[in-house]
C-alpha cells in the first residue's frame, strides 16, 4: 500500500472510530418505555411497551401544546374523550416542557407525587410517549399515556387499587417559563403543583 493509501485508510478508520464514540451514548440510550418500566419494575408494577395508538395520542396532545404554546390537559379536549380510541379500562396522562431529554422529563415526573402515582398507574401494559417543538423550536413539549386494563376484570378478589378511577388524576408539570396555563398552587423547583 503506498503512503496515499495508507494515510486514506487511517483517516476513513479514524472518522469510523470518531462516529462510533461518539454515537455510543445514543445507541446506549434506552427508549422511554423501558426507562419507565424499570421505574415501575423498581416499586412492585409490571413492564410497560409502546403502545402504537398511545403513541398517536401522546403525540396529538404535544403538538397541540407546542402550536398553542400552552401546557394543557384540554388544549385538544377532555382527556377522557381523547383516550377513547385507546380501548383501555384506566389511563393516565402526564405532560411537561422545557427539557429537551425524555430522561430529564421522566426525572421531573418521578419528583412529582402526582406524576409519579400517573407512572405508577396499577395493571398499566402500555405507554405512548411523544413531543414537539413550539413554532420558535426553542421549547419543548412532552406528553406520556400510560394504560391498562384492556382485558375485562374477574369478579373475584380486587385489590384496592383495582378500585381506583378509570382516569388517574393528572397534573400539570412544568419548569418555569411564558406558557398561558394558570393552575398552579405553588411552584417548587419549577415544578407546577
């Protein structure tokens, strides 16, 4: 090989290696739905898989949030109507902005008790997780549906959490910032509670 070839043949091995370390982190990510699951896994529920029509959901209520620039359970309707197509017994929803990771907008779910318990949903097996961006592309909208309970229910022993609404109780997290949404009661490391 001539020093041509050689320099060539270390160069294109140098940009290989380069590409791969730098990807590595990115291959190494997990998805949201496994990020969620070993969550659940950590306090007694069972694993969750993406779920294509939660997908579609999630993803509706994202742009809508981020062509509106507003953090809102109802920016496209009552919850209740728009999980419908879903098929599921119990459902839940969390919405978020401002981190441009799923991991950091997990984090902030997991730091809020209502969020959590949304995470935590009993017999949940599905999840659609999505987001978008606002017109300006500087802020970032997220929204998850977790669900469950697609089989109808034996009439023997229930757990208590068996009993509990068909929709968890869903709240608003977001870190501080412009959006129009008015409900909070106090505001705890950006957290909208």
């Amino acid at each position: 090989m001539d020093i041509l070839g050689t320099v060539t043949h270390r160069a294109v091995g140098g940009l290989i290696a380069g590409f791969l370390l730098l990807a590595a982190p990115a291959l190494a990510a997990e998805s949201p739905a496994e990020l969620i699951s070993s969550f659940r896994l950590k306090h007694g529920e069972v694993r969750v898989v993406r779920d294509a029509t939660l997908d579609r959901i999630a993803l509706d209520q994202a742009r809508a949030m981020a062509a509106k620039d507003d953090l809102s359970h109802e920016v496209l309707g009552p919850f209740n109507g728009r999980i419908g197509p879903a098929g599921a017994g119990r459902a839940a929803e969390n919405i978020a902005y401002g981190y441009e990771s799923f991991e950091k907008t997990l984090g902030q779910w997991i730091d809020s008790s209502g969020h959590r318990k949304n995470l935590l949903l009993h017999n949940a097996s599905r999840v659609g997780v999505a987001s978008a961006r606002d017109a300006s592309g500087k802020r970032t909208y997220w929204a998850m549906v977790i669900a469950g309970d697609y089989e109808p229910k034996s009439k023997g022993k229930r757990d208590k959490r068996d009993r509990e609404p068909l929709v968890a109780v869903v709240r608003e997290a977001k870190p501080s910032g412009r959006p129009k949404s008015s409900g909070c009661h106090i505001k705890v490391l950006g957290l909208c509670i």
